[in-house]
C-alpha cells in the first residue's frame, strides 16, 4: 500500500471517530479533516481551502436565504388552512394529505427549514383535532427527506453530489436529474407513511399526556401547564412570594439578594401595585409589598420563607390557562426551545452557558423524552433532543430564533411576517427553479440572483442573510470536500474500489447497487449524509466502471441512500427537530424507520436499472 493511501485512511479512521463519538461539532472535526489533509500535504493549501469557494458549498447557501426568505414572508402558512380543510380526522389520511403538502415544498426548499415551519403548523393541527403530535411529526420529518430527493437543489448532499459528479468527468446533474427516481421513492415512502406507519405508531399518547395521566392519578391536582399536548407539570413549581415588613430583603436589590443563587429558585417577574416588570429583575430594589413570580420546589420555598421572612400565597392555584396568562403578561412570553444535534450548548449547563445573561429568558422546566425536569435545571447537562419551556421578553424569544443551536417551536408572529411579499418570495424561487430548469444560467448563479433579489424586493433585510445560512452546513462541505480530493489523489479511491471488487466481483449488478445502497445507509445513520457521499460516491464510480456497469446509476443508488435516513434521530436534522416535540423514544426511530429503510433498500437498484440501465453508455462517435 502506497504512503499516501495509508495516510489517507488514517484520516478517513480518525475522522469516523470523531464523527461517531460526537466529541466535536461535525463541522469542526470536518474542518480538522481538512487541515490535518494540508499538513500532511496529501492535498496543496489551495485544495485545503477550495471547499469554500466551491460552487456546491455556494449553491447551498444561497438555497439557505432563499428558503429564508419564502419562510419569513409567511408564503408557507397558507398550508395550515389546507391541511385542516382536507386532512380530516382518519390518521392515514392525514398522513397523506401532509406528504402531498410538504414533499414537493421540500423539492424546493431546504427541507430543514420547510419542517421547522411546518412543525408548530401540524401540532397546531393535532391540538385542533384532539390527537397526539407523535402520530404525525415522525410522518412529517420522513415526508420531507423523500421529497428533498426529487431535485438537486432538495438538499444539500444532492448539491454536493453534483459537484463531485463534475469532478469525476461525469458534469454535473441538471435541477431535474432526480426528478423520475425521487417521484417514485416518493411515492413508495408516502405509501408507507400513510398505510403502515398508523399501525406501527399505534394510538399511544404523546409523552406529554401520558405524563399528565400518571401525575393525575396520584395527585389531586387536576390541571398544569401543557404547551401543545405536551405537560410540564408547573402548577407545583410556579408560586407568588410577598415581600413583608419584616423581611431582610426590603431596600436589596435581588443580584445583592444572592435569592437565585443560595436557592434553586428563579424569579420570573416583579409586581408592584399592580404593575408588572420582568425581566432582567438583578438590579430592582426590592419594597415591602412587592409579588415575586418565581419559580421553585415546596422545599425551596419554605427556606426562603423562614430565612428571608417571605410570606408564600397558599391560596393561589393556577389552572393551565391561568398560569399561562401569568407568566404572559405585557411583552412577556413562553416559547419551546429545541436542542439541536448540532449544537454547541450540549453537554453544557445552563448555569455554565450563563444561559439567562445570554439570552434573557428563564428555562422553566426541561422535557426529555417521557421525563420532565423541574428541579435542579442549572445543574443539568443539555442533550440533543432537550425542549426548554422558557419564559423572557417578546423581543428575547425573537432572539432565540437568530442563533443557530436552537430552534424556537411555536406559531409564527404574523405580526412580524412580511405576508404582503409572500407572492414576490414565491415569484423569485420559481424564476431560480425555472431558470436552472431550463438551462438558462447555471444553478449556481441562478440561486445567488434569487438571494440578492429577496433583499432588494424586501423579502428579507441585509442583515438577515447571515442568521439564514446554517453555518455548520457551510463548514462541514467546506471541510469535506479536500477529502474526496485526497482520495482521488493519493489512490485511496482505486484502492478501496479494488477491495470490493475482490469481496464481491461475481454479484450480479442489482446485489452490487443494493450493496453500495446499505453500506451508505449505514454510514449516513452514524455519521452524515454529506460524509457519507464524499466517501462513498468516488468508489462507487469506480467499481462500476471496473464492472464496466453505468457509473450514472451507481452515483444515484449512493445519492438516494444518503439521503434517506430513517432509522435513528441522529442521521438527519429533520429527525433530529421532531425526535423531542413528537416524545418519541430512540427505538420509535428503529421501528417504524428501518422498515422503510429495507423497503426503499431493495426497490431502489431495481428502479435504478430501469430508469438508467446498468449497461455502461456507448461513448459518443
């Protein structure tokens, strides 16, 4: 084995590594890939950096403002009017009416950003027909890895597939390239989704109502804080503390009170003589008199009470409606926040993050799957898939939703829709598609000319560009691409084609195509789909036109398995944003998502032969 291949497996391993292991952020350990290439000298410094000028990493983050731009208009709310009008209350038919909504949206737009919209429009939904979210928003997240498949703009591995497509000398795919095969996954998977997934999700309530049926039943208290059917069980936790004569704090500010800091407590909001002032509270001195909202165990309380001479109002019992509009009061709001896969804030605590200087809301209870933690929260090490229930300012909650390492789940603030430009957003993304459909200007230019219209036609501010592109996104091509690179380069491609080919040269071309099918699925369950096509395409090229076999349908079979990833929360980002809302379990993902995977596992090389054939083309004369 040459130096070079062995130094370029030794990256390949290191880097699966980090991938599996989650030590890093999967585009910083791909940003080490890159550099630790360069250093090697397996690539040039001008290969190392080529990822970011690359037209595929350009391509989706264009794709990135524009579908930005189509969310911030509103044009996609119009979906909730047709889904109540057709979805009626049979789950499968639901199910299919949601998968005729979202997969062709998601065809278009960056399917991510199409599920994040959708996500508080289908609980909306559910909450309206009286069902649980879990029965829908799995259906929801696998409807739109299906429909992303069907153009090269639906997501970003089918972007990058096309460029390594034109590196390999095979050009790169028209927008409509997977038009025919993802019609047909399409209609395969939603045939699923809509005859087979009611059964495998059964009639179980979500987690938030299976939880408030245990708590009713050992408890006398009937109703608690439930934000769409999911319960955090607040009515214990949220109480009102009056500061009297007596007490030590009267002419203490509450910072110089240390109440936050001595106690697990959290003080939500002050009122005096009537009046409501949230926060940031630190600095208010505090009078006799004065209602502090807070936020605490019975246990807490009564320590504050014997120490600080605080009088607790026992009488006060808050109904689910009540304790909503106390903690929402003025600009004050209550928002789920989600913990993305990718965010740099898990394993951190909140008091480690400083999470209420940060952000400037309150985290009043952390639903985990089935569990809801009240106590102790600044203690608590985030996980992906955590919902915060928290309460801040209107303009702080508008706030979450700029970062990137959380998703805010909630209706949209038609308020803040620009809803009389939704048509002139719709208008520029269907110029894009039917520019690059046509061939008129490469894909590239065309998405970059759509995103520099949204802003001068008002869809979205200047400065709203950034907080549209997902970064990590962006970083994580930028740092994989040197990879495939390197593998070209040194012979690492050749020799891994010719390792298969050993193992498995007498399979016929269907067993071949489902073997590069399965072991990219696998991949892309463990690491991501971008990954999985940077390591897989290249070989699979290889193999075919070692078999002589058509490279096209190889390249396809790769495409289409990385992308659909069904079986763990962890392999796509949509799964990832339902997987905590939906109070799904790990091995929900297991069951109702690796039946599909076995199903589109085997049809797929059957509709790839057909459609392409597996004969290598004749070369042109």
């Amino acid at each position: 084995m040459h130096m070079s291949v062995f130094l370029t497996l030794g990256v390949i391993a290191i880097a699966l590594i980090f991938f599996v292991g989650e030590w890093w952020p999967v585009d910083f350990t791909a940003l080490m890939v890159a550099i630790a290439l360069m250093v090697l000298g397996l690539v040039t410094p001008e290969e190392g950096i080529s990822g970011f000028g690359n037209t595929a990493t350009v391509t989706v983050m264009a794709m990135f403002v524009l579908s930005a731009g189509v969310a911030r208009t509103g044009a996609l709310q119009t979906a909730r009017d047709f889904l109540i009008r057709w979805g009626g209350r049979s789950p499968r038919r639901q199910i299919a009416v949601m998968s005729l909504v979202v997969g062709p949206i998601s065809a278009i737009i960056n399917n991510t950003a199409v599920v994040a919209v959708f996500l508080p429009i289908v609980e909306d939904w559910c909450k309206k027909q009286g069902m649980s979210v879990s029965r829908l928003l799995m259906p929801l997240s696998f409807a739109a890895i299906l429909g992303g498949t069907m153009t090269v703009v639906g997501t970003s591995t089918n972007v990058l597939a096309s460029n390594l497509s034109r590196q390999l000398g095979y050009g790169e795919f028209h927008l409509l390239q997977f038009a025919g095969m993802g019609a047909l996954t399409f209609v395969i998977g939603a045939a699923y989704l809509t005859f087979v997934v009611p059964r495998l999700l059964g009639r179980r309530p979500s987690s938030g109502v299976r939880a408030a049926a245990e708590q009713a039943s050992i408890s006398n208290v009937s109703e608690n804080v439930v934000w769409g059917d999911r319960d955090y069980g607040l009515n214990d936790y949220v109480s009102e503390l009056v500061v009297a004569q007596r007490s030590n704090l009267v002419g203490q500010t509450l910072r110089a009170s240390e109440l936050q800091r001595k106690f697990d407590v959290d003080v939500l909001e002050l009122i005096r003589d009537g009046v409501h002032f949230p926060q940031p509270l630190a600095d208010k001195v505090l009078k006799a008199g004065d209602i502090l909202l807070v936020r605490g165990t019975s246990a807490d309380l009564l320590q504050i009470r014997d120490e600080r001479g605080l009088d607790i109002l026992p009488e006060v019992k808050f109904g689910k409606e009540a304790i909503a509009a106390q903690l929402e009061t003025g600009e004050e709001r209550i928002a789920e926040v989600l913990i993305l896969s990718n965010s740099r804030l898990i394993s951190s605590t909140l008091k480690d993050l400083r999470f209420r200087q940060r952000y400037n809301v309150t985290v009043l209870a952390i639903r985990r799957g089935q569990d809801v933690l009240r106590e102790r929260l600044g203690r608590v090490p985030l996980r992906f898939g955590d919902l915060l229930l928290v309460q801040g300012p209107r303009e702080s909650i508008l706030g979450l939703k700029t970062t990137r390492e959380l998703l805010v789940i909630d209706q949209a603030d038609r308020e803040s829709l620009r809803t009389n430009k939704a048509a002139i957003a719709v208008a520029i993304v269907a110029g894009v598609v039917g520019l690059a459909a046509l061939n008129w200007l490469p894909i590239v230019v065309g998405s970059l000319l759509g995103a520099v219209f949204m802003v001068l036609t008002g869809c979205l501010r200047p400065g709203e560009i950034y907080g549209a592109v997902r970064w990590d996104v962006i970083f994580l091509l930028a740092g994989l691409i040197p990879l495939g690179i390197a593998m070209e380069k040194s012979g690492t491609t050749r020799w891994l084609a010719d390792c298969l080919l050993a193992l498995g040269g007498n399979l016929s071309g269907y067993w071949v195509l489902f073997f590069f099918y399965v072991a990219t699925a696998l991949l892309t369950a463990v690491l991501s789909n971008n990954a999985s096509v940077v390591l897989m395409l290249p070989v699979a090229v290889n193999v075919a036109n070692s078999l002589q076999l058509n490279a096209i349908a190889f390249m396809f079979a790769v495409v289409f398995a990385a992308s659909h990833s069904y079986m763990t929360p962890l392999g796509y980002q949509t799964n990832t944003m339902v997987y905590g809302p939906g109070g799904y379990r790990f091995t929900d993902f297991i069951r109702v998502g690796a039946p599909l995977s076995l199903l589109l596992a085997a049809t797929t090389p059957l509709l790839t032969i057909w459609i392409y054939g597996l004969e290598m083309p004749a070369p042109l004369p």
